[in-house]
C-alpha cells in the first residue's frame, strides 16, 4: 500500500514553511489552508502542530502527530497503514510529521535536515515530496543521495547546501526530539491521535479502533475549533500496550570491510594491467538487476580510466534458463577473440537481454564475425562449461550468493548500486593501493592487486549478529503471522517457479505503487536464493486511487497472453523501471518495444479484456479476510503485508519450507 502524502500536486494541503527556523507558535496553528469548510484547530501546549509539515486539513477533527525516523525500517512499513488510514477517514484526519531521528541511525539526521529544507524551500507539497523519496532510497541515505534527491525535487541547491553544511535545521529537529521525549515517546514510529498515545508499527485495526473512539468524542466537541486542543489534554483512554517483543537476532552477515582473496585467474578483463582498483564481477546475463547495473560501471570506467579494471566471472542462475547458454556463448567469443571478442559479445547480450535464445546467440556471432563452425560445435559440446563451473565454484566459496556481486580489491559490494556506493569503496581501494605500492618494496601498480591478494582472507568473516537495539524495534505491524489464509488460486496467473514447488508465494501488488516498486529487489533475491523450492505467483491488486494501475495491470496481462511467462515478466520489470510513465501511450510504447501483437494489445485495452481477471483476483484478495494493501504476499497461506527487508522474507520462507517436509 503505497504512502505518498500529499504527493500529489492539487491534493497537497497542510504546512507552509516558516518563513524564519524557530518562529514562534501562535496560538491557532497556521500550518497550512486545508479544508475550508471550517474554521483552524487552535494548537495543543502539550502536543503542537507548531510549524511542523501536515498532510490534510487544519480542520480536520483528527490529529495524528507522528514520530518518525527516515533512517527507521518500522517508520517505513508503517506508512502503508497511515495510508489507509487517509484512504479510510479522508477530510476527518491530517497527519503531522515530528522528526526523532536515533542515535544509532547515523543518516537519519541529515535525512532530516534534508527533508526540512525542502520544507523551506518550497513548503508541504516540497516536504512530502522528499519524505517520499527518503523513504524510497531508505537503505542509502548518503550525503550524495540526499543531494541527488535535493535536485530531483528542484531544491536551490546553492540554499541547500548551505543549509546542510551550516545545519540549518539542527534547533527545529532538536525541538520535535525534546517534544518526543516530553510526551514519551520512546522509539520511531511513534503516533498520537489527538493525544492518544500508539506505538509502533502497529497494524490498521489497531489504529482504526483508536480512531473512531477518537472521532465520535470529537464530532461532540463545541467549538469545532477547540477539538484538537481540548482532546489533547484530556485525550481517549489508549488501549493496552502489546506485549514487549523479545529483540530480534539479526543474522551475522560476510563483513564488507574483510579484504577476501579473488583472483583474476584467466577471466575476461576490461581495463589497463596496470590498474590500482581491480573490480571482480559476478554476473548473469539474463538477471535484469546485472542488465541495470551496467550503465554504473560504464560511468566508473569513464570516471577512473587506467586507474580500474573489470574481470567478469560467470554466475548464470539456476532459475535463468537462457543464461548458461548465453554465457557460454561470451566465453567462445573470448576464446576466439580474446578479451575484446567478449566485452563485445556482453555489450550485445545486455543490449538485447530479452533475446538471447540459440538464434539470437548465433545471429550475435555472425554480427561479430565469429567462427560459426567453432561457435556451434562450442555450445553444442558445452566446451566452455567447466569455466563457467569454476566461476560458479568461486562465488560460492565467496558466499557470492545472487547477482550481481562485486569485489573492490577484495572488497564486497552486493546488488546494483548507485554509483556513489562504488565510488566510496573505489576511492578507498584506490588510496589503500598507492599506501601499498609506497610502503612495500617491489611493489608496482602491475603487480600490487596480486600481491595483496596474497595477503588477504581466505575464511569469512562475519558481522552484524545479536540482538537488535531495542529502540529500533517497536511492536511489529504483521498480524498474527501463524495464521493460515485460505486464499482462492488463480491457476492462468503468472508465475515463476515449478508447480510442484514445496512453497507458493502469492503476491498481490499494484504497478503504481512505489512500495511495491520497492520490494522488487527481495522478489529477485527470493528467485535467487531459493530457486525450484518456490513457486512465485502474480496476482493483481490495483488500488483505487492510482488512477493508471488498472491499465497498466490489463496491458501486462496482454502481454501474457501473448507472450507467457517470458512476456509477462518483461512487460512487468518495464512498468516497474518506468513506473512514472505508464499512461495509455506508454503502455503502447513498450508493447511495441516487445514486439507485442498491437493490434490485438490495443483491443484488449480498449474492450477491457483482462478487467475481469484482475477484478477476480482482487477479490480473492479481500475473501482471504487480510487486511490487504500493496505489496501484500501469502508465503504458503500465512500473510506479510508491505516490502519488508529481505531478511524477514527469507526466515517466513526458511520456515515455511521446514513445515514443508
């Protein structure tokens, strides 16, 4: 379920920028125009509105003032439920945001010095904006992210960047963090409404009850604009605090500051000899995420010339069924044409990723001049399959596990990355590599990546286990998670995974949701990590208020239909890369790129021919009795709703597979 508040320009209502940090407070708050239907609330001593950012009307008869933390996973899953909670109550409700970012969360205060400078800059509808878009890049949260995001919202940047060099914000964050601490509110999220104290990621029912207790006292309340004010004084008696959760072990995972020994061996290599920065690839040619991360190390060989070298190491996965082909297609053009025979013959598989069936592999090596005799007796006799089984070898000595994966003179990065992730872990590779050729003799940049490997660790060592800090860890917001739904198939629905896999995931989403944009990455991991033991089914949600994600959800169908499985999913990562253009002439657009049938697409969208599919599985959806939003899956019948980290995904799957047996 998708939280983009006030996102929306002609739906945006709530504060305006103070025009000076640390203004004072008037005694009716004046945080933005709303509904006009009524007079403003007049602020609480206890809990004020202030000048804080608000989404909804200053009329509104309900006040949700939230503590929240860019840098928190919970303050992220719960914006699914407020929401709907918007959905749900619309005018009656706004939402004010309080920073409280952590301690131990060391980007979530700048998170928030950028995100109130967009408040400055250009008040609610710039704030929500890049609340938004925080919460998007919520696992980078860099300084080069923020600025990125700063331009992508239209921020002055010279005024931001005095803003975030001379802390700006600093007194206004400290201001909602004393307020936190004031009123007790102990840990992100944490809610009142009119007064009444939630915490935690809790899920909608929860608020809900909250809410309507909240709402009947307020529609009593004489003046109308004394509601919030006169409540918070002598707010709703809150319900029972959940019972306290025993602190989660988060799994020790391979240390990315451990210098691992990965050798070069007789790879490909894209790059100078001489290079101070060796970048060890493992990658797979049909693994949409490797395909996305190219651009990426293009723009790294352009920013670092002779200073990098590439060496691709093959990983094809096992659930990719044209990418061992394809790889061992690459490596005849390395035999035949050395090292630039390769790079060339990967520039053409990545290019054209969706077509790299035999034909397509055999039309690639005529186009490269290659010999055909010896390229079809290559991939006939699979000659180049030992290789490929060493690099596969290799990776999982190196617990490479899922694509794409890289090594920085050792160094692991994992996923397709901004390119500001590498240009930290380049620019330090680079330095340590100089320190290195100075202070050991013998040492030269030809030679200086050999001899550190030989220095460095051949076992793993491993971080980040124990107990999670406990102010990071509220109530969680799933329901009961033992509970099993029965939720109605849809056996023509698309998927991957065999049929007689031991768990099937439904997943229920909408291609206009950014949270559901989000979750991509923990699917593709889930493809990776657990293979032919999942069945993963798409079934469509489309939410009401996203006025382009029926169609988007009809187009993808036909495609389907046209095209399977294969299709499908093509035409799925496209609407997702593209998720702001998936008007009716986009949608054309890519069918056209896919080489869909047009004339049959633009019927089928005319005529609504998939509506009633889709309608069925919404329906379904709403019979299991969950309260649904977007992304929402069903891991063999128990509910997780929202685009949790992949580490909760993978121990609901662990488990499910256990009770399997």
């Amino acid at each position: 379920m998708a939280l983009v508040l006030g996102f929306v320009v002609g739906n945006i209502t709530g504060a305006k920028a103070p025009a000076e940090p640390g203004g004072d407070v008037t005694a009716e708050a004046s945080a933005g125009t709303g509904n006009t239907n009524g007079p403003n609330m007049v602020d609480a001593e206890r809990i004020p509105v202030g000048t804080s950012p608000v989404d909804g009307p200053n009329n509104a008869l309900v006040t949700i003032v939230e503590f929240s933390d860019f840098q928190c996973p919970f303050c992220s899953r719960v914006n699914d439920t407020v929401d709907q909670i918007k959905r749900q109550y619309g005018n009656d409700v706004r939402i004010v945001w309080k920073n409280a970012p952590l301690p131990f969360h060391n980007n979530a205060t700048p998170a928030a010095e950028a995100a109130q400078e967009a408040f400055a800059q250009g008040g609610a509808a710039k704030f929500w904006q890049m609340h938004h878009l925080l919460f998007q890049n919520q696992q980078n949260l860099d300084r080069a992210t923020l600025d990125r995001l700063a331009q992508q919202v239209g921020l002055n940047m010279t005024r931001y960047n005095a803003a975030m060099n001379g802390h700006t914000h600093t007194a206004e964050i400290d201001r909602d963090k004393n307020l936190a601490q004031a009123v007790g509110a102990q840990g992100t999220p944490n809610f009142f409404i009119n007064g009444t104290q939630v915490t935690g990621a809790q899920p909608f029912d929860r608020f809900k009850t909250i809410i309507d207790q909240v709402l009947a006292r307020a529609r009593t309340i004489q003046p109308r604009n004394r509601v919030y004010a006169n409540m918070v004084a002598d707010p709703v008696p809150g319900e029972a605090p959940a019972q306290p959760q025993q602190p989660q072990q988060r799994p020790a995972e391979p240390d990315p500051a451990q210098v691992l020994r990965v050798p070069v061996g007789t790879s490909p290599v894209l790059g100078s000899n001489n290079a101070l920065v060796t970048v060890v690839v493992f990658s797979d040619f049909q693994c949409p995420f490797c395909s996305r991360v190219e651009t990426t190390l293009s723009a790294l060989r352009t920013r670092y010339g002779n200073d990098i070298r590439f060496v691709w190491k093959n990983e094809p996965l096992p659930f990719h069924d044209k990418a061992r082909p394809a790889a061992e297609a690459a490596m005849e053009a390395f035999a035949q044409r050395s090292h630039a025979g390769f790079w060339t013959f990967h520039d053409t598989l990545f290019s054209h990723q969706q077509n790299i069936d035999r034909p397509d592999l055999e039309r690639y090596a005529q186009e490269q001049h290659l010999d055909m005799a010896r390229f079809r007796a290559a991939l006939d006799g699979h000659t180049h399959q030992a290789q490929i089984d060493a690099d596969h070898q290799l990776a999982q000595s190196l617990e490479a596990n899922g694509t794409p994966h890289f090594f920085v003179n050792g160094r692991r990065i994992v996923g397709a990355q901004p390119e500001d992730a590498f240009v930290r872990l380049i620019d330090e590779a680079k330095t340590a590599a100089e320190t290195y050729i100075r202070t050991h003799p013998g040492t030269t940049r030809a030679n200086v990546y050999e001899r550190m490997m030989a220095e460095a660790d051949t076992t793993i060592r491993r971080t980040g286990g124990g107990a999670a800090p406990q102010a990071a860890a509220p109530a969680p917001a799933q329901p009961d998670e033992n509970h099993v739904y029965t939720v109605r198939p849809n056996a023509h629905a698309p998927s991957f995974g065999p049929a007689n896999a031991r768990v099937v995931i439904e997943h229920f989403s909408d291609y206009q949701c950014p949270f559901c944009s989000r979750v991509g990455p923990q699917v593709e991991q889930i493809r990776q990590r657990y293979g032919d033991r999942v069945r993963f089914v798409w079934r469509d949600y489309p939410l009401p208020f996203h006025d382009h994600a029926m169609l988007a959800a009809e187009a993808a169908q036909e495609a389907f239909a046209q095209r399977g499985n294969q299709g499908f999913w093509r035409f799925h990562d496209n609407l997702f890369t593209n998720q702001q253009h998936i008007e009716r002439a986009d949608l054309e657009r890519y069918a056209q790129e896919q080489g869909l049938d047009m004339a049959r697409f633009r019927a089928a969208l005319d005529g609504h021919t998939h509506q009633a599919r889709i309608r069925d599985d919404m329906a379904a959806a709403d019979a299991t009795g969950a309260q649904i939003g977007t992304p929402a899956f069903f891991i063999a019948g128990k509910f997780v709703a929202g685009a949790l980290p992949f580490e909760e995904f993978q121990r609901r799957i662990d488990a499910a597979l256990a009770a399997a047996h």
